[in-house]
C-alpha cells in the first residue's frame, strides 16, 4: 500500500480502500462457480392447481474476489431446495463493475441480481435498478421486519433520496485491534474510557511494551479512531447534521473539536512506538503481532491480512474506541458498511424472484454461513453461536451486535464538494506532525466552509 496523502476528498477514498483490503483479505471457498449450472440442477417442477410451475432460472452475478465463490454456490443450493421450479446461474467475475453498466442500459444479458462492490447512486439516478421498497419495508425471511433486521448504518445506505435501490452486502468494524493475551496474561482489562486507557498504558510501558503503534505512512488509519470520537461526542444525530450538511455551521460543532483534541492528546503523548511514523501498514501490523505494542487502529481484515506472519499462539481482539468524558453515545461503532451492495436490474426478467434471493440471503442462516465460510460479515443482526470461528471474529462480531452503527455514505452535493468533514485538508497528517493544533484544523475547517459555502451552491445550482 503507497503512502497516502489525504486531501478534502480523502474520507470517500478511505473506505473505498477500506474495502478492497477487506475483499481482497477475506477468506476463499474451495469450489469455483460456473456460468451455466450443471445438468443435474434441472429442478423438478412442483406442482401447482394441477398443473406444473412454469420453469424460471435466475441469474445471479457476483464479484468474484476475496469472498470466494462457496457461499454464493451454498446460496444457490439452498433456495433452488425450496423453489422447485428455478434454476440458479451463477456467473462470478472479477471484472464485473466494468461490464455491468452497458448491461443494464441495453439490457442485453443482464441478471437479476448483482452483487458487487459499485458507487450505485448514479445508476439509480438513471433508472437503471429496481425499487426495492416492498423487500426494504416487507418482511423478513425469518419473521419481522427486513429493514429492522439490518443495522442502523445498512438502513440508510440501502436508499437514495429516500428509496431503497440496494441492499448492502457485507460490513465490518473499523476500530482498534490489542493483544488479548497481553492483557489476559497481566490481568489488564480492556478499556472502556480513555481515563482507563491512560492508566493501563502505564502499566504496559512499564513491561518495556508501546501501548500503540500505527501506520505512519497510511496516516488514515487513524480516521478509524478519531470518527467514532467525533460520533461519540455529538452523537448518532450528528451523523446525519455531518452528511446532509445544509450549513456551514455544522462543522463548528465542538464535538467535532473535542474528537481532534484527543488525536492530538495521543500524538503528543509517549503511548506511540518509536519510528511508527515511518511505517506502512504491514511494518505497523508485522510490529503488533510480534508483541511490541498492544493496540494498533485497524479494521476487521487485520486478522486475515497477517495470518501467515502471526507467531503461533498470538491472540488479537478487536475493541470500541474507548469513550471521550462525556460522551453522547458510547455505544457505537464505525461500520464499513457502503460500498459492497446487491440489487436488482431494472431491466431485469425475474425481478421479483430477484427480491426474494436478496431476501433469502438476508436470512439468519445465510448470514452465519457467510461469516463461516469468509470470515467476513454481514450488516444485518444474527449471531455466530454453533459456528467455528476465531475468537478475534467473534470479538468483532460482539462488538457489531451490541453496538449501534455509523458510516459516512453521503452522496449530497456540498458534502461531495467539500470532500467530507475536512473540507482546509488532512487533518491527521497535519496534526501528528504538528503543523496544526486541533484548534487550528477546526478553525480552519469551519472558516474554508463559510467562505467558499455560497460559491459552491451556485457552482453546483442549488437554491
């Protein structure tokens, strides 16, 4: 990974990157999907008032890449078990976001179900997917309301000016990772506040360990820390003031202050790992599983990233962001929930068999066997008991049931314009250098807001 430098556009990018690692870091399934299913897949038709159901095969694309392709194949043996009269085509491909697009404008060979990572939002502007509402606001496959089985986060991505066109697919946590033997060893427990973090990192120097290190290099990892404050401090309702972001004013929030305050209380303390600013990622991560500091920021891949180069017995967990001094909301984590999506063409033949395989793979079921065969996760609430995975997956997995979810999705003009919450400049990188103070990137910030505000709404027409 290069050494990125963060702009006013670098939110969008960060989690863009986010989830190409994820995608790329996920585990594979052992069998490889056709685009044709095998002759012994011919269903039985079932019979109907006498007569037998007319034969349907839907088609199913998906990007294939880290996920692999055996939930897909699972998926696709499952539901043809209970609609006797359809046939699944699976069609993997890693190139699929090229291709989609002329598909569904021509609708020439287009499926009926798409998964893949895509800034969908023009398409649906175009008319190119689905109005997925009775699925969003109907039932779900296991009882209850589809949209209440998703978190908070996945609720909000799923729509564009106020319609439901996708459904997200996967998500995750975008935290901090410690060494859980560590602190099992020494009786340490996890903190909650950083009042508690600041006590407990005396007592790991005092063991001759860093209590963090972090990627230097990939400066942006640190968003994985500094948001969760910035929601923590004015809470989930700050979320939607941050995206809609209809006034300048709502970057003068000190919330927003408060949440750089602590990054620059962290830059400036003796908790960091000497030389950690010169490194990558993988030197930062290669540093942590081998015990030289006991908390990294990171996302859920890490776990996967290095298995190869974790020594035998290293127990990693992932943790919340510990609490600012009053805090709003505690109880939240940064969801990387947005960009990997599935829908419905427009265009279409089966559309509505299409909506009942999204809601078919949004079943309890299926999101375990997706967790159990990736690693990864789903942005919906079930949970992993009775499945083998690692204690680092379950820590994850507890931290998203028990947690409400955030993530930054917006796609309103300004907030586009402004290239997010930092519309002077990189933040982290001008505070860990000590460029600006955290009074200076906010007063910065608020002041480029107000002056560049009515400029811009005329550049983009807006009354």
């Amino acid at each position: 990974m290069n050494r990125m430098k963060l702009n006013i556009k670098w939110l969008s990018m960060m989690m863009a990157l986010c989830m190409v690692v994820l995608a790329a870091c996920s585990g594979n399934g052992d069998e490889k999907a056709s685009s044709q299913p095998p002759a012994s897949s011919s269903p039985e038709a079932s019979e109907t008032g006498g007569a037998k159901a007319e034969p349907k095969t839907l088609k199913v694309n998906f990007f294939q890449g880290g996920y692999g392709d055996a939930w897909f194949i699972e998926l696709k043996k499952q539901f043809e078990s209970i609609h006797e009269n359809v046939t699944v085509e699976l069609e993997g491909d890693p190139g699929i976001a090229e291709k989609i697009g002329p598909r569904m404008e021509t609708g020439n060979n287009v499926p009926d179900v798409v998964f893949m990572p895509w800034d969908w939002q023009q398409g649906a502007s175009q008319g190119l997917l689905a109005d997925l509402s009775d699925l969003y606001n109907g039932e779900s496959a296991d009882g209850g309301s589809f949209k209440d089985s998703m978190n908070n986060a996945a609720q909000q991505a799923a729509l564009y000016q106020g319609t439901p066109y996708v459904i997200p697919w996967s998500d995750g946590v975008l935290s901090m990772a410690y060494n859980a033997g560590m602190l099992e060893e020494n009786g340490w427990e996890v903190p909650d506040t950083w009042a508690e973090f600041a006590e407990l990192a005396e007592k790991i120097k005092a063991k001759g360990i860093a209590p963090i290190v972090y990627p230097g290099l990939v400066i942006g990892y640190w968003d994985f820390v500094v948001s969760p404050l910035v929601i923590q401090a004015g809470g989930l309702g700050y979320v939607d003031e941050l995206q809609k972001l209809e006034s300048p004013e709502v970057l003068n929030n000190p919330a927003k202050l408060q949440a750089l305050e602590q990054f620059e209380r962290i830059m400036k303390s003796d908790w960091l790992l000497k030389g950690s600013e010169a490194m990558n990622h993988t030197e930062a991560q290669m540093q942590f599983v081998n015990g030289k500091a006991a908390f990294i920021p990171n996302g859920n891949w890490l776990e996967n990233e290095m298995k190869s180069a974790t020594p035998e017995g290293f127990k990693m967990k992932m943790m919340k962001v510990p609490a600012l001094d009053n805090a709003k909301d505690k109880d939240i984590y940064y969801s990387l929930v947005g960009p990997e999506v599935s829908f419905v063409p427009a265009k279409a033949k089966e559309i509505e068999l299409g909506k009942e395989f999204i809601k078919f793979a949004a079943s309890r079921e299926m999101n375990r066997k997706f967790t159990e065969l990736t690693g990864s996760f789903r942005p919906f609430n079930y949970d992993l008991e009775g499945i083998q995975v690692s204690e680092f997956t379950k820590s994850v997995n507890e931290i998203m049931q028990n947690n409400k979810a955030f993530a930054f999705t917006s796609k309103s003009p300004m907030y586009i314009k402004f290239g997010g919450i930092y519309p002077s400049g990189d933040p982290y990188g001008a505070i860990s250098t000590g460029q600006l103070t955290a009074q200076q990137q906010f007063d910065n910030d608020y002041k480029f807001a107000k002056e560049k505000w009515d400029a811009y709404k005329k550049e983009l027409g807006i009354e």
